[in-house]
C-alpha cells in the first residue's frame, strides 16, 4: 500500500462554500493539482456553476474559483491506498485534516458540499462532532450537501445530472 497525503486547502476568508473531497487520486498527485484526471469533471462543473474558466491554467481556475466564495480541500490529510478509488482506503490509515483550523479561518462558510460519498461519510465520522463543538451555534447553521462524485470511476450519472445537483452550491455562492 502507498501513503499518499492531501494538498493544502484553496481557501480564503471569504469562501462562502466548502467542497471537501477524500482524497486526490493517482492523477492529481502526479501534477500536485486538485482534480486533474482529464476525465474528472470536477472543472468542467466548477465552469458550469461558477464560471471557472475550465481551460484556463491551473492557478488561474484556482483564483476564479476562489473569487467566486468557493474553497476546496480533502477530508483526509493522509492515508494508505493503491491506485484512486476511495474504496481501496485502508480505513486504519486515515488522518483527518485540520477541518476546525480552516472552519476557523473561514467565517463566511455557509456550505460544505462533499464530492461524493465517502468525503461525506468520512467526514460524519470523524469530523463533524470537532466542528460543532468548535462553534455550536455557527454548526446548527451550516449546509451540508452530499453531492455526486466528479470521478470518472462515478459514471452511473451523465455529467447533466451531476450538473443538475451541483447547481445548489449557487444558493450560497451565488
């Protein structure tokens, strides 16, 4: 099994939306860039939504991504795994990343979408009772959306019905 280890967070204080994934697969840690399998359609979303421009270079889709309120980061900060797919995850490898320290550092988030399931369920258990408890009054507030995977291994859905979910994100970074 390979260690492999997350990015730091795209984030700036007036991000408005958090997208947490689990972990970056093969492709993106080759290029150090969030999504960056060809197939991923996370960008070709973010374009959609936000306006990203998809075919820009990469530091400039993070910049338009960040002006547009959104931060993106992973649930894990390191784990054990061959290959991308979440489900070779050895459970008893995760490290959670420091969620309450970019909770913290964001006071405007009013959403954390999780590309995907596990993202999701991985945060329910090992991350979301350190956040509520961080601030309970800002967690009975917050949005959290569970949306579909932009991984080109998620191919039960066409990209317009990926799409169709990912548009809620525009009701709080509008």
């Amino acid at each position: 099994m390979s260690r492999v280890h997350s990015f730091p967070p795209l984030s700036s204080p007036k991000a408005k939306v958090l997208i947490l994934g689990s972990m970056p697969g093969v492709a993106s840690l080759r290029a150090q860039q969030y999504y960056a399998h060809p197939r991923n359609a996370f960008w070709r979303l973010m374009s959609a939504v936000f306006g990203v421009p998809e075919h820009a270079d990469y530091a400039q889709r993070c910049v338009a991504l960040q002006a547009a309120g959104v931060a993106v980061w992973d649930v894990l900060q390191a784990c054990s795994r061959d290959g991308s797919l979440d489900s070779a995850i050895e459970v008893s490898s995760m490290v959670v990343n420091d969620l309450v320290a970019l909770w913290q550092a964001c006071p405007q988030l009013a959403c954390i979408a999780f590309n995907g399931g596990t993202a999701a369920q991985v945060f329910e258990r090992h991350a979301a009772a350190g956040l509520a408890a961080a601030e309970p009054r800002r967690w009975a507030h917050m949005r959290l959306l569970r949306l579909p995977s932009t991984s080109p291994a998620h191919a039960a859905l066409s990209f317009d019905q990926k799409l169709l979910a990912w548009q809620a994100l525009r009701l709080y970074a509008p």
